[in-house]
C-alpha cells in the first residue's frame, strides 16, 4: 500500500523560499499564514557563525493527534498516507491546533475553517508531484512512496541518517531531514528573540494574540549594549583591567545561547481564549453543584425540600451558559451541531457533548418530577444517574486537554483529578452559599473566585510555550 512521505535534505537547502511561495500560489494561502515555511536559526559569534535552513510543514504522521481530537472528521488520514482535511466539516473549534506537534496547521482568516499542506493531493491524483517540490531549485524537498523500496525517497533514506522532528511525541512522521541539527528541530534548543526576521509579526495570527508576545524571550538588544560598552571600557582601561573586563565579556558570552533563531513563522497567539476558561468554570459550577448536593441528600446530610429548585436552576443556567461559550470560541459557530450530526467518537470534545446533553437530560427530567409533583422516588432514581454524569461532565475535559498532544497538558497525568478536585470544591462551595452563614458565602465566594482565576491560568500558560 502507497505511503507518501518527505525528506527534507538540509545538505542543499538554501533558504530561498520558493516552497513557501509555491504553495502560496498553488493553494491560495492568505497572508500571514503559511503550509510550508523555511526556518533559519544562527550558531556561533562572527566571524565564527554560521546560518541553517530547514522546510517545516504538516509531517503527515501515521498516528496523527489532529485526526484523532477532530470532533468531526473534517481531518483524515487517507489511504496513501497523506493527512487531507475537508473544510467543508470543519467547525473551526482550534483543536488540531492544539493536538500538533509541528504547530502545522492554522484557521484560514478568509473562511475560518483549519487548514495546512495537505501533500498537493489534488496532483499527486494526477501524477505530479507536489509543488514545492518541482519548484525547489536545488531539489532539496524529495517526495516519493516509502514502502516503495525502490522511489527515490526510500533510496534516499536508505542511504543516508536521518532524523524526525519530536520522535518523543509517538505521533510516527513521515517527514525526514538530512543533515540537520538538534538547535533546528528542537524549539527549546533555539532562543527565540525580539530581534529575528518576523518578529513583528509576534503578535501572532490567532486568537487572543495579544498574549503571544509571552513566547518570545528576553531581547538581545540588552546584552548587545552591555557587549559594546565592555569593549569600549576594555579599549581605554589598563592592561589588568582590560584583562578582568574581556573575561567577564567571555563570561557573558559563554552563557548566552549558542543559537538563535534569525527567521521563523509568526506565533499563532492563544488559540483557546477566555471562553474556554469559562467554559470550564461554569461547567464545574453546573456539575459540581449538583453531583455535591445529590451525593450529601442521599447520604442524609442535606435537606433538599427548599433547595431542589435552585440547584437545578443553577445546573441549567450554568449549563446553559457553558453550551454558549462552547459556541462562541468557535470560528464557524453556524455548523456547532456538526459535533453531533458529523461525529468523530474519538475526540473527547464529541465524547464531551454527549456527555453534557445526557446531565442536561436528566435535569431536565428532574425539573418535570418537581413541576408535575410526580412520584418522589423518581428523584432518587434520577440522582443515582445524574451523579456519574455530572461528575464525567465536570471532568471530561481533562481528557480533551491530553488528546492536545502539542501542550504540556498531555504530560500532566494527575489532570483528570484535579478536575475533579476543582469541580468538587466548586460544587461545594456553591452549596455552601445555598445553605450557609454570611461568613461561609463570603468564604465559598473567594473559592469560587481562585478557581477561575486559576483555570484561566491553567487554559493559557501552555499555550504560550514555544512548540516549533
């Protein structure tokens, strides 16, 4: 079976771009996003440095996250290999986004639907070759089937090392380079200044850029002033002193990172803004209110004969609100039903929904046995299987955060306890408010208060690190 695959030979790469404008041209890429992109970082100090180029682009991986967190297929895998995506399914919510690895894919500003190089699929079902690759003038781009022992990229690989971006992130790319350093594909290996080619554009592409600035590190333009006034002070100093000013400038210099990054792509910002957050906040408001009370009513530690209609109404209201927000942070919020009608059950945003309409199910039977004072035992019933399903709806979301593979999220394998620690402490201190004196609302109300602060926190630092 076809297998279509890249390597990268960083041998002959010169840096010109004319991938990058190739597949511009051939897919009609907006400005300020790109499918393929050439990255240079610097080594050394002149005049003993030196500048590297690599291409950097979807690495069409054999076990791709992006697939796997699409809640709508709008992303597949195909038959040979290639990675495509369908952005007529797309719904725009960012979570291949935020499941790459390679930071490989963006939301195309003129339709709001996700995009990346999808391997020019259209001419490989014709015979050609990807454009990029015709058009690299030193063929340091080669295409090519590699289960096919006898292409030119198996003969190539076969004959040469080569390495992948991230093997540590299981994801199995085909995507190989020759000849490439560890500053080039490890982001943390590489300083990423103020002062770089793009730079201005560090504001990023996506949403909530605005915190996107936080991935770049502390300038150069200090230590170049401190460089330049040791060299002039060693000039008019004597011979001792000069001698202790060029070994504190060495010293300096040791420790400053030795390689930069001199051109890259612009940051694409925050890609889950405040209304994730608050999603989360108010989820656990609706789920942890109503898992806390119906656990202490059935252990005959609460009396809900005047409290059955404001828990309800807050797991409604705050439910209600937690459904909107969800529609709110996506870039085609017209096609949110798309996660049920068109649903890929592998992805924990559409494991979530059915989630969520199943708790809003049963409060919505809840709220018909109090209206029509229907048989009391029926509250009972439902309370025993409305528990799991507000406590899975409070915490679900730990598990759609480690499907996003490219975030410190997915290493954090204590994540699905702290949600429910959180929707725990929420829930209870919503029912504290319900039940309780003007100290323990006061009390209950900073609770609240620290846990939405901290799950802004915890939605926006990782998305502020470095991943390309």
């Amino acid at each position: 079976m076809v297998n279509y695959g890249f390597a990268i030979d960083n041998r002959k790469c010169i840096g010109c771009h004319a991938c990058t404008v190739a597949c511009k041209s051939e897919h009609d890429v907006p400005v300020g996003v790109n499918r393929t992109h050439v990255k240079y970082i610097e080594t050394g100090v002149y005049p003993n440095s030196s500048r590297e180029f690599s291409v950097h682009r979807c690495n069409h991986c054999e076990d791709a996250p992006c697939t796997t967190i699409c809640p709508t297929s709008a992303l597949n895998t195909r038959s040979d290999g290639i990675v495509d995506f369908d952005d007529e399914r797309c719904i725009g919510c960012k979570s291949c986004m935020q499941a790459c690895p390679y930071d490989a894919l963006y939301i195309d500003p003129n339709n709001g639907t996700a995009a990346k190089c999808n391997y020019c699929a259209h001419r490989i079902e014709n015979s050609y070759e990807p454009a990029c690759v015709i058009v690299c003038p030193v063929e340091a781009i080669v295409s090519g089937d590699l289960h096919d022992p006898e292409s030119n990229l198996s003969v190539l690989l076969a004959e040469n090392e080569t390495t992948v971006r991230k093997p540590e992130a299981n994801t199995i790319p085909n995507v190989y380079y020759l000849d490439t350093s560890e500053d080039m594909l490890n982001p943390n290996a590489t300083e990423a200044t103020g002062s770089y080619m793009w730079s201005e554009q560090a504001a990023g592409v996506g949403h909530f850029a605005k915190y996107a600035d936080q991935r770049l590190g502390a300038s150069d333009s200090h230590s170049m002033l401190v460089q330049l006034a040791l060299e002039m002070k060693a000039k008019d100093a004597a011979p001792r002193d000069a001698a202790i000013i060029r070994d504190v400038a060495q010293k300096l210099q040791d420790t400053s990172p030795k390689a930069k990054r001199a051109y890259d792509a612009p940051s694409k910002g925050i890609l889950w803004g405040w209304e994730v957050s608050a999603y989360i906040w108010t989820k656990a408001v609706a789920a942890g209110t109503y898992m806390v009370a119906m656990i202490a009513w059935l252990a005959g530690y609460l009396d809900m004969a005047d409290l059955w209609w404001p828990v309800i109404g807050i797991g409604i209201g705050f439910l209600a609100l937690t459904g909107l927000l969800l529609v709110k942070d996506l870039d085609r919020p017209e096609r949110f039903l798309y996660v049920l009608l068109r649903p890929n059950f592998s992805s924990w945003l559409v494991k979530g929904a059915v989630i969520i309409s199943g708790f809003g199910g049963i409060l919505a039977l809840t709220t018909l046995v109090l209206i029509f004072d229907l048989d009391q035992n029926l509250l009972i019933y439902l309370a025993y299987i409305g528990i799991p399903f507000a406590c899975l709806t409070g915490i679900y979301t730990a598990w759609l955060f480690q499907q996003a593979k490219a975030r410190s999220w997915s290493k954090d394998k204590m994540l699905v306890w702290k949600f429910l620690f959180e929707t725990t402490a929420i829930g209870s201190a919503v029912v504290m408010i319900l039940i309780g004196n003007a100290i323990m609302i006061l009390f209950a109300a900073i609770v609240l208060a620290i846990f939405a602060y901290h799950g802004h926190h915890v939605v926006q630092k990782p998305q502020i690190e470095s991943i390309i």
